[in-house]
C-alpha cells in the first residue's frame, strides 16, 4: 500500500476529501465523497467510494473506486 501511495501520489498537493456518506456496519466502513488535490500543476476533482474493513483494530482490506477515466482526462487537460 506504501508503494502504491507512493507512485499514486507524486506530484499531488493541497489534498482535500468532502466526505457525503458514510455507513458503519459490523466490520466495515463505507465512505462516498469527492477528492480534490493539484496534480503537476492541474485541478483535479473525482467521485470516490471505498469499503475499510476491520479486525479489532488492523485493516484487513480496503477498496477505492473511481473512474480512472474521468482523472486521465483532468491529467491531459
């Protein structure tokens, strides 16, 4: 997961997440909401939704969704 962070956000700045939603049930956590930050100079805003699921207190797995799409189009500008 470092690694991946890592490559995904280099060259990002001023990150900001606008959380709408967020569901807690037994184990898990859904979060829907927007992520905005600068990439290499571009403004960039994507639609997110991510499932975190626990086990005491270790994440045992967490997936993102987004359309790649939609941020490789506001990348080429």
């Amino acid at each position: 997961m470092l690694e991946f962070m890592a490559k995904f956000g280099a060259g990002m700045s001023n990150p900001h997440y606008e959380q709408t939603l967020m569901i807690e049930k037994d184990n898990m956590l859904f979060v829907e909401g927007t992520e905005n930050y600068t990439k290499n100079g571009r403004q960039i805003s994507i639609p997110y939704a991510g499932v975190v699921e626990f086990q005491g207190d270790k994440i045992i797995a967490w997936r993102d969704y987004f359309d790649l799409k939609s941020l490789e189009k506001q990348l080429a500008g």
